[in-house]
C-alpha cells in the first residue's frame, strides 16, 4: 500500500471513531482536503514553512500550534489526533514535542517524516558554555536527551531538511516528484543567500556573545562564531534559579552587553530584570518556533530581522 491510499483506508474508520465521542468536528481542516492535494501535518511552524515552500499547490498543510501559541508543550486535542491519524504525511521532530511523538507513534509511523533523522542534533550546550547547575534544570533538556532541536537556525541545516523532504513527498506523490525536488533546490537557493548574509553582517562585531532567555540560539552561535549566554536552558518556561541570575549579570557586566534577549512567545519579566540590573536594554530574538498571532511574515523575513537586531546588539561595523 503506497503512502498516499494508507491514510484513505484508515479514514472511515477514524471518522467513525471521533464521531463516537462527539469530536469528529473538530477535523474540519482534513475533512476539506483537496483530493487532488497531498494532506500534510507539520508539527510546527519552520516545518510548515519547509512543507509548503516544497510542496506548493501540490499540497494541503496543516500547523498543529496556533499562531502565538508555544509549541514545547503542544497538547493535542482528539480532533488534531484525527488529523495526524488521516494524514498523508507528518512532518515532526522527534523529542521536541511529546505530545506530537505519542501521536504518530500510535497513528502513523508508517506516514512520519522526522527531521532528526536527516540532520542529527546538536547537544545542549552548543553554542556557548554550560554553568553550574544548568544540567540539572527540570524541562526539555529531558525529554530531549539533552540535544538541542532548534537546527532551523542555521539555514544550511534548513535546506538539507528541505531537500530530504522533497524526496519523502516525492515518494507520497510520484507524479510530482520533480516539482518537489524542483521548489526544492529553489528554497535551498534562497536559503543560502540568506547564510551568506548573516556571514558577511556578524564578521565584524565589537562583541560575539548574546544574552538570551533560553539557550534556543546554539545552531546560530556555532554557524556564524557566536556564543549564547543562556539565562535558562532549552525549556522557555523554566524559572532560573537566583543564582543563575547572578552569574548572567556578572557575564553580562563582563562582556559590556548592551541588550538581553526575549522572545515573542515567551514573557520578557526575567530579561528585563536582568537588564534592569546590568543597564542594558531588551530586543527581540526570536527563535521562529512559531510566528505570533500579528507577525505576517516568514521564516526569511524574521530570520533577517534577527540578523538586523544581532548587528545593532553586537555593534557590527
């Protein structure tokens, strides 16, 4: 049975199985597909990015997070398990959201595209130097395996997911193959210009630290020679502990930072308290593990908006 008419087969039956619990409703975005359409589940938004970008009009995506919504911690409801259940193709990464992990585990191995098979994964404290105390934080780092997922942020890594999943829709949808590999190669053209700008605008910099809210930067800092100074790990929502606080102050004081970092989808309390203490000021970098709700560009447009921001912090002639 092809990739394509496994999911069909196992449609009614998933239906029928909502339908018994009063969710089948909630599948609205699959119950729409196009036929003609590849149905495709990304697991989060820089891989609906890679999915449409690929696929084009060739393929139906949905994102299981919501616009503003923090993908770590992804809950899904039996509507989005439908969705994974019927789809044709999921697009996931492995560790990064156990929610996601059970769902195609028990639905849809079969039909599952996992990125960290492609590009394997950075340990934690890439990109800068571990403290004291940080191993043992509660959060992600666990359920990771103490690696780090974020590899959208080196676009390199980026295009060589994109090629692979060019390959994997080729597979779903033989008849467009070449059209995948096609888009393909043209993203991975436009992703390496976008390498090659970051090279040339970090080269110069006054400084190459970066103070961040949570060590999401480690791909980023090992491509372009950086080092994220973390003021929690890999988790956004876990609450540093006093200490930790202290020893980011004194490195901030050190390396004369003129900004700490927050994130969109993340409270900016903790970076604004140590800004407040070392008189810096705050900016935005965003990890682009979601777009928020009033961001209307795309993973291209935020990644050179953090380019931008990087150079102002670091005073890059």
């Amino acid at each position: 049975m092809t990739i394509r008419s496994a999911p069909r087969a196992l449609a009614a039956a998933t239906t029928a199985l909502l339908a018994l619990g009063g969710v089948a409703a909630c599948s609205d975005d699959t119950a729409g597909a196009d036929p003609q359409r590849v149905d495709v589940v990304a697991a989060f938004y820089p891989l609906q990015f890679l999915a449409e970008r690929i696929g084009g009009d060739a393929v139906t995506v949905t994102n299981l997070v919501k616009p503003g919504a923090e993908p770590h911690d992804l809950e899904l409801n039996a509507g989005q398990v439908g969705q994974v259940s019927q789809a044709e193709l999921i697009v996931y990464l492995k560790g990064f959201q156990p929610a996601v992990d059970e769902a195609v585990e028990q639905n849809a191995a079969d039909r599952a595209f996992d990125v960290t098979t492609v590009q394997p994964l950075l340990d934690a404290a890439a990109g800068g130097h571990e403290h004291e105390g940080e191993a043992e934080e509660p959060g992600h780092e666990e359920e990771s395996g103490g690696k780090d997922p974020h590899l959208w942020l080196d676009p390199t890594r980026l295009a060589t997911v994109g090629d692979q999943l060019a390959e994997r829709l080729g597979r779903a949808d033989p008849e467009r193959a070449a059209d995948y590999t096609a888009r393909a190669a043209a993203l991975r053209t436009e992703l390496e210009k976008l390498d090659a700008e970051f090279a040339a605008g970090l080269k110069t910099c006054q400084r190459r630290e970066i103070v961040v809210s949570h060590t999401a930067f480690g791909y980023l800092a090992e491509r372009y020679q950086l080092e994220q100074i973390g003021i929690t790990g890999l988790s956004p929502e876990t609450e540093p502990a006093p200490q930790r606080l202290a020893e980011v102050a004194e490195e901030a004081r050190e390396h004369k930072a003129t900004t700490i970092f927050f994130e969109t989808l993340v409270s900016p309390k903790v970076a604004e308290t140590i800004a407040g203490e070392v008189g810096a000021k705050t900016a935005v970098l965003d990890p682009i593990e979601g777009l928020s709700a009033d961001n209307g560009g795309d993973y291209l447009s935020v990644m050179r908006t953090n380019l931008q921001t990087l150079r102002t912090a670091l005073s890059c002639s």
